[in-house]
C-alpha cells in the first residue's frame, strides 16, 4: 500500500514459461472466487508488456504518450487485451484438464493472430538478423507476441504440458504455468507462495486430525 501511494509500479510475476501464460496471471487470487485484477489501466498493460520484456523502454514510452494524445483508443486497446487474456485462460485451462477448447475461443485467439502476422519482420540485430516487430507505437502491439506465443504453444511442438496451481487443491490461485519438470511433478506456481501454503495446510489438518 506505501508502494502504491508512492506510486510505484507494480511488480508482475512472470512464472509461467511463455508470455501467453504469463499474461493470463495478470489476475491474481482465484479466478472463480476471488479474482484480483491487475490491469486497471493502458498504464498497467506497458507496465507488463515492460516488465516482461516484450517492449523497450523507448517503446514503452511512446506507447505511453500516445495513449495519452487517444485516451479511447487506448482503453479500447485494454478492453482486446482483457478480451485476450480471459481467452487464453479459458484455451490453457481446458488444455490442462484435458478438455478441448472451445471454438468461439480459437475464433477469438485467431483474430488476434491475424492482427500480429502482418507486423511480424525481419530486423537486424548486432550483426545478425531475428524474427521481430514492426517498431511501431500501434497501441496493441504488446498483444502480438503474446498471441504468437500462445500459437505456438498449442501448435507447437512443445511437448511440456501445461497446469493450473494446484490443480488438485483449492489454493486460491488460479495461475498457469508450462511444467518443464523432467518427470512433470511441478504442481505449485511458485512453491515459496502456493507450494508452501498448501504444505501449512496439509501440517494443520495433521496437526488437528482433519484427515
Ligand atoms: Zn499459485
């Protein structure tokens, strides 16, 4: 709460493994209970796309000024991103029970890849070349790796599966993650929070001969 009266940035977490899954924990706590936004703002979308890496400082910036100069533009943009976001949840979450995505939801993850592949260049660095952006200040431009990488998590031949925290336990945590454990035993988004809160509980219920 100091922090946030200094108005310092909130710190997002990026334990995912992609940027996809990274994106769909910007809402904390349990989604189907207790959900806790994280994006409030075009400023907290930077702030992500920031933090994560998928945008320098500089375009950061810019992306910031012309929200600015087109404020309905860039709550237009927050309001696809949102729309992204609940998406790719719904998408990894039925991959993560085993169940098939639904297809108004591919629909919606395909627009988004739409908007991305005409923006997809070829752009020098050092003295090689990588697969980049255009560099532009398009208001949604974070949403464009985050769309590719969800393809390319789902079309991908990736062969790690993907979880939700505590999937077998109520945990108050509806966060996603890739689980690239060698014999696919990750179970907690984080063992130091989810993990070691589920260990408290499983002592407490011995402790008390709940089970
Ligand atoms: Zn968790």
């Amino acid at each position: 709460m100091v922090e946030m009266m200094r108005g310092e940035q909130y710190r997002f977490e990026f334990i995912g493994g992609e940027p996809c899954l990274d994106f769909t924990n910007t809402v904390g706590g349990d989604r189907r209970v207790d959900p806790s936004e994280h994006l409030h703002g075009y400023a907290d979308l930077v702030a992500w796309a920031r933090q994560g890496e998928l945008l320098s400082p500089a375009q950061g910036r810019a992306l910031l000024l012309r929200a600015q100069r087109e404020p309905a533009a860039a709550t237009g943009a927050l309001a696809a991103a949102v729309e992204l976001r609940e998406t790719l949840f719904e998408i990894f979450l039925a991959l993560a029970e085993d169940r098939r995505p639904s297809p108004q939801h591919l629909a919606v993850l395909n627009r988004a890849l739409a908007d991305a592949l005409p923006h997809r260049r070829v752009v020098q660095s050092g003295r090689g070349f990588s697969l980049g952006w255009d560099d532009t200040d398009d208001l949604r431009r974070m949403l464009w790796p985050v769309a590719l990488s969800a393809v390319e998590l789902l079309a991908g031949d990736h062969a790690a599966p993907v979880k939700l925290c505590g999937m077998r336990e109520t945990t108050g945590c509806s966060w996603l993650f890739v689980d690239e454990s060698r014999n696919g035993s990750r179970r907690w988004c984080s063992m130091k929070d989810c993990g070691n809160r589920a260990k408290a509980r499983r002592h407490y219920r011995k402790v008390k001969r709940l089970d």
